[in-house]
C-alpha cells in the first residue's frame, strides 16, 4: 500500500480538477477539503467519532469556504484516487488522531464526494 494519507493524495486530485476547469483552490483549501473527504472515509470505516468529522469539516468551511468541486469531475477523480480500480487502499484518519489503513470502494469514494459538495 502506498503511505501517503489519502487526505494528500484527495488535495492534489481536487486541485487538478480545479485547474483543469479554470478555477483555484486558496492556499490551504484544498488540503482542508481533502482532509475533509478523507475524515468522512475515517467516519465510515475507522471509527472516527461524529464530532471530530464535523471539527474538520466546519473548520474546511469556515475558512475557505465552499469545496470547489463539480459533480461532472466525479468520474476523473475516482480515477486518480483509486487508481483506476474498483476500491483501493488508503491512509486514513481514525480516533484521536490515529491512522488506519481501510479498503475505500468506489460506491464509498462517491459518497464522500457528495458529503463534501453538501458540506
């Protein structure tokens, strides 16, 4: 499995699309929006409490505002972050700051994408 924190590895694909579509990410935001998505995954699958997903995701918002994302980028992010397959393996945060490594399906990466745009 590749060490890098999915939370990274979701900053660089949400600001590739942004730029591929003519728009930025303030410095910082797209590392609060991928810490974001990546914390929503830590929900689901490492046991990451409620209250520390809406700690990340209320700080993402109150600072940058809005993600920048599309829901037409779907398909090319998913691509990037699960290189290509069906599920792939990743980096993610769990309780009190601990990291586990999970499986993220596809239909799972999806989700979280909407939570993000919905956040």
């Amino acid at each position: 499995m590749d060490r890098t924190q999915f939370s990274s590895i979701l900053e660089q694909a949400f600001s590739t699309q942004a730029s591929a579509h003519g728009q930025q990410y303030l410095d910082g935001a797209a590392a609060a929006w991928g810490l974001t998505g990546a914390s929503y995954l830590g929900f689901a699958l490492c046991g990451l409490s409620p209250a520390e997903l809406r700690k990340v995701q209320y700080s993402a918002r109150d600072q940058f505002g809005p993600v920048i994302l599309n829901c037409k980028w779907y398909d090319a992010l998913k691509a990037e972050c699960l290189n290509g397959k069906d599920e792939a393996d990743a980096l993610l945060p769990g309780p009190d700051g601990t990291l586990c490594e999970c499986r993220v399906s596809s239909d799972l990466f999806l989700e979280m994408l909407d939570f993000c745009r919905e956040g």
